[in-house]
C-alpha cells in the first residue's frame, strides 16, 4: 500500500462514524428534514466544560492525591458500614495499582512487556535464552583464548560443517598470517610425505648416486626420477583443484541461487508481516484519532493526510529508536525458521504500546482539539434522483465499477476503501433496491 493510500486508510478509520451509524456507512450528508439544533450542541459543550473541580475554561479537574483518596475510601467505609468490604477491595486495589505503576508507566506498556516474556515462552523461555547465551559467552571466550577446545564442540555439533570449512580456513590462515601457517603446516606436511615413502625414494637415490653408475642403475634411477616426477605433478594437481573450487561456477552458481532463494524468502516474510501489520497499524491510529474527527473534518484533506503521515513517521522514528525492539525484531526475522506467527505479534504488541504516545504528539503538533462529530449540513436532492431513499442497505458483494456513481458528491475514495459507495440510479433500480447507499 502506498503512502497516500495508508495515510487514507488511517484518516477513514478517524473520523469513521460512531454509536448508531453503522460502520461502513457511506459519508452521506443529513438530509433537510433532519435539521441540526445549535441549541442542543452549545448546551452539550457547555455541559462537558463543567467538570467537578474544573474551571469554565476547559481546564481538566486536580486529580486527588494517593491520601485524599485513602481519606474518602475511609470516610465511605465509617459511613456506609454495610459496605466495608467493599471499600476494603478498593483500598487494597488502588494500593496494587500504585504497586503496578512504580513498574509500569501504563497499562500499555505492562501488555507490551507480558506479550515480549509470553513470545520468548514466558520465564522458562529466558532461562533458556540465558542457558544459550551462556553458551555462546563459553564459545566466544574459547575463540578468544584460541582454545582448540572450540573445534571439538564444532566437530560434535556440525562434523561436516568442520570438513568443508576446513580447507577455506587454511586458505585464509595463510593470507593472514603466512609465517605461522608455514609453522603449523610443517608437521602436516612432513607426515603426508613420509606416508607417501617420500623420504626411502630420496635415501635410495643418496645411496646410487654415490658410486659408479653402469646402464642398468641408470635406467633404475630414471624410473624412480619418473615416478618422483609423477607423484609431485599429481599432488600439484590436487592442491590446484582444491583451491580452484571455491571459484567453481557451478559452485558459484549454487551459492548465487541459495541466495536468492534466502532473498526471496526474506522478501515473502517482510510482505507476510506488512500485510498483517499495516492494517493493524492505520486502525489503531485511526482509531485513536476519532476523538478528534471533527478537526480533522475541518481541515482540507492534503492537511489531513499530513497529520496521518505524521503519524506514520513518528511511529516509525519511534521503533527505530527503540534498540532492544531491533535486536528483537532482527533476530527473529534472521532466524533460520523465522516463526510469523511470534513476528506479527511483537509488532502489533508495540504498535499498541506506542500509538497512544505517536498519536498525542501528532495531534499536539498540529494543534488539533478533541470535540465531538457535527453531521454535515446539506441534503441529499429528492427531485435529483427517482431512488430518494438514504438508507444503508448491506450488499453480498463489491458493485461493478460501472454500477458506481463516481460523481455523486457522496462518493470518495475513504467510502470505497471502506467498502461503501453510491449506486448509480439504474443500478439501484437493478437491483429492486430503495436507497442508492451500499456497503459489502
């Protein structure tokens, strides 16, 4: 999905319309015979400015202290003894939750930490995590003491990993470090040739060469000169195969293909997630946001889009903030078995935990007041259309986009992605329906 198309998707889950209108309602305007009353609305705004304890102005009521509220807990329970109990309970639960949030800052935030521990399989999950880091900390430390220690563990746990690294090791040992290759390759060599009676072939050759050498002695010596000269151009051979192979084309083209088979995967599991999480994301933004639909409302829609985008950008600048999300996050994709299951879900748990902080620095930002939605003036032209009706009527199945009426000023693009739309008159009629205004 596009930028433009999330920022869309976000702003039509905001300013979606709420208690009796159904949820995929088309953005329809109020028809004339149902007037607004500015009376009623003034009333309800001055009404929610008169909180207890607040100021005419809006400001937010003094929020009690922990022994103002231990105080009025004690005054209910002296005063209503039928009901002690009851406000022991309440006692003993404003005490846990003051418990609670020396730990945690938010409920938010203590779900995102319990669905981290429960995707690790809980506390006995980072026992093991702790088991296999101990590990690789004994690993490393092997490593870097040069222990030989650490080939016995490689030779156990991947034998033939072992055999097949081993001739590239000392390929890259003796780039590295050629004097102590030659050091610790001498007794390696020494035991090939005197495996090969290298050294019976040289005394011989001593031993003739030091008298008279008649015709017989001297075809000998050739022979066993020829049979030097073979056995030397063979192991030539083999040492040249050996490190012509890793320039192999065919082993380069395996190597370039099991990459691009880890590529795509890759590339699967990233569209996996995205397909999962993106709608995740934009509804609990959007959703966060309908307290402020009429601001919204009333903004032009490049504007509105902005404060979508922003949202977007802020949660994302937030997750690549976050380090230890990263490493979660990257070790999890990286794994040999990525498990999606467990990877969609870290990210929706931290989209949970961080859209309410995304979206009130957005809306600070932009200065965006909470307030609740007007419906929209003007009204649907009776003597416009022969199907009058305004009704929402449900439909099995998306209308042909030749069945849509894409000029209707009711008609926008947040109502089709919402599955909503305005039939054109013939359609309607079509389909014996009474209102031009479906959903599916």
């Amino acid at each position: 999905m596009s930028e433009v198309d999330s920022a869309t998707a976000i702003l039509a889950a905001a300013v979606e319309p709420t208690d009796s209108t159904p949820a995929d309602a088309p953005e329809v305007e109020s028809p004339e015979s149902t007037p607004e009353s500015p009376d009623s609305t003034d009333a309800a705004s001055t009404e929610s400015e008169k909180t207890p304890d607040g100021g005419g102005d809006g400001t937010p009521p003094k929020a009690p202290t922990t022994a103002e509220i231990r105080a009025s807990l004690k005054a209910f329970r002296d005063s209503n003894p039928d009901h002690a109990q009851a406000a022991k309970l309440l006692n003993d639960g404003y005490s846990r939750y003051e418990a609670y949030k020396q730990v945690f800052p938010d409920v938010d935030t203590a779900r995102s930490v319990k669905a981290q521990l429960d995707l690790v399989g809980g506390l006995d999950g980072i026992a093991n995590m702790q088991a296999v880091i101990s590990s690789i900390e004994e690993t490393d430390a092997l490593l870097d003491a040069g222990d030989p220690k650490i080939l016995d563990q490689i030779a156990e746990d991947a034998p033939k990993a072992l055999s097949q690294l081993g001739p590239h090791y000392l390929t890259r040992w003796q780039k590295l470090d050629p004097e102590s290759f030659a050091a610790g390759i001498v007794p390696h060599f020494v035991a090939a040739l005197t495996e090969s009676r290298f050294p019976e072939v040289v005394n011989y050759l001593a031993t003739q060469l030091g008298g008279a050498i008649d015709a017989t002695k001297a075809r000998e010596l050739q022979e066993v000169v020829s049979s030097m000269k073979q056995w030397f151009d063979g192991q030539k051979v083999r040492a040249e195969r050996a490190n012509s192979d890793a320039l192999n084309p065919e082993r380069q083209q395996i190597t370039a293909e099991r990459e691009n088979i880890v590529k795509e995967q890759r590339q699967l599991l990233d569209s996996f997630v995205s397909d999962q999480v993106g709608p995740h994301i934009r509804n609990t933004i959007g959703g966060l946001l309908k307290p402020y639909a009429a601001a919204l409302q009333g903004m032009p829609m490049a504007q509105r889009q902005d404060v979508a985008r922003a949202c977007m950008t802020t949660l994302t600048q937030m997750l690549r903030a976050d380090k230890a999300y990263q490493t979660q996050i990257a070790a999890m994709m990286n794994a040999r078995k990525p498990d999606r299951t467990k990877i969609v879900q870290l990210n929706k748990d931290k989209v949970n935990a961080l859209a309410r902080s995304v979206v009130e620095a957005v809306v600070k930002n932009y200065g965006l007041k909470a307030g609740a939605v007007k419906p929209a003036k003007g009204a649907v032209k009776s003597g416009a259309d022969k199907v009058t009706g305004t009704q929402i009527i449900k439909i099995n199945a998306q209308p042909k986009d030749a069945d849509i009426d894409w000029e209707h000023e009711h008609m926008s693009d947040t109502a089709f992605i919402q599955h909503r739309a305005v039939l054109t008159e013939a359609a309607a009629k079509a389909r014996g329906l009474k209102s031009r205004y479906v959903q599916w």
